[in-house]
C-alpha cells in the first residue's frame, strides 16, 4: 500500500529543458510521464502542476522592462503548453490525464472546475493544472499549494534538484546538512528555498505537508510509495 493516496507532484518547468536550458526535451518528458504513470498503476492518484520557467518567466520579463503582469500572463500560457505536452507524454504511457486552466482556452483544455478535478482524481485520472492562479504576481508555487488543498491531496511533492531541504545550499557550502523533516515555520524563519513564502504560509494555515526529494529515476516512486528519499514539512 501507498504512503499518500492523493498527492499534488509539483515540477519545475526548466526541468523539462534538460541540459538545454529552455523548450522541452522529449526524453526528459518521457521519462517524467513513465515515472508518473508508474505510480498512477499502483494505485496514486495525482495531480500535477508544472512551471513554465523553460519557455517563460513573467518575473524575468520584468527585469527586462516588460509589465509584470504582462509577462506574468505569458508565463500562465507557458505552463498551459507545458501541461499539454505533459499529456501528450501521459497518453503515450497509456493514462488517461486531463488540462484544466485558470483560464478559459476551451478547446485547447478545460477550465479549472474543483467538483470535476476530484472526480477525475478519484477515477484515476491525472488532473493537470495550468495556468497558474489566473493572476499575476502569483507563482506556480503558490498554485500548487492552493490546487493541493483545493483537490484534497494528502501531500504537495515538490521535485527539485537536490534531495530534501538543506541548512543551505549544497551546491555552495558542502558543510550543508538536510533536514529529514522540518516545520513551517522554521522553513519560514530560516528563509529557506522551498517554495515561495506565499506557498508555504498557505500551506502551514490548511495543514498541507510538503515532501521535497529530488527527481531522478525512481524516486517519484518511492517518495510517494514510501515516503522516503527526502524532506517533509509539515506542523
């Protein structure tokens, strides 16, 4: 039996770029929707929210001069793309999987609708929300923690690219330790890069735990399976 019978898996949008850097890499992809749909077949019921950072970021279109919520739009269309690509991928995988958008872009996929996210989740299918909150200034981040609880998940799993939450960056201090779990609030008070601070705010009020592990082969499956492999947060 699974650890979590409902999770929200949260993907970065640069991690379907690969060593590319931006677009998507179709092996990436592929392996990714494997990956899901591995755990779909024994039992879990997904939900997933991808970022949009491969093709668009609205806060770096900003830096460049453009609006923000101009480029904050752009960036909503890009995870739209990147949750359609993501489908394609999961057909492939023989599960059946469903867009929804905070914005209407019907036929392209379906507008956001919570009684019919559910019923799909329950079904066994995976629900793919896109388009961010359908606001500017919000982050994918802060779009997962509120589908997560909308859609009654029982964790946000968060891929990244290290393996949990460190007491700073690995990559630049090798005396860095992680943490096995870790509170809200210490994550807040600690500043520590989880997800954006709206996020975890939002999910410390709604009790939504948060299990960051690193994406690589495998791990998807036994973070959900076993919850093992990396750090939750939590009360």
């Amino acid at each position: 039996m699974s650890k979590f019978k409902r999770i929200l898996l949260k993907l970065s949008g640069e991690a379907l770029a690969g060593e590319k850097g931006h677009g998507i890499d179709n092996q990436i992809l592929s392996d990714m929707a494997s990956e899901i749909a591995s755990i779909v077949k024994q039992g879990v019921q997904v939900a997933l929210v991808i970022g949009g950072g491969n093709l668009v970021r609205g806060i770096s279109a900003s830096a460049g001069g453009m609006n923000r919520a101009q480029g904050d739009a752009m960036g909503m269309l890009g995870t739209v793309m990147n949750g359609l690509a993501m489908q394609d991928a999961l057909d492939k995988q023989g599960v059946d999987s469903v867009v929804m958008s905070a914005i209407r872009m019907e036929p392209v996929c379906e507008f956001f609708d919570r009684r019919k996210a559910l019923k799909l989740l329950s079904a066994g299918s995976v629900v793919i929300f896109s388009a961010g909150t359908g606001n500017p200034f919000f982050t994918t981040d802060s779009c997962a923690a509120l589908r997560a609880i909308e859609s009654e998940c029982d964790v946000i799993m968060k891929a990244t690219k290290v393996d949990g939450i460190y007491t700073a960056d690995p990559v630049k201090d090798p005396t860095a330790t992680r943490f096995d779990d870790i509170s809200y609030k210490e994550v807040i008070s600690r500043g520590l890069k989880v997800m954006d601070t709206a996020a975890v705010a939002l999910c410390m009020e709604n009790n939504m735990p948060i299990f960051v592990f690193k994406m690589e082969k495998g791990n998807l499956t036994r973070a959900a399976i076993e919850g093992d492999l990396g750090t939750l947060v939590h009360c």
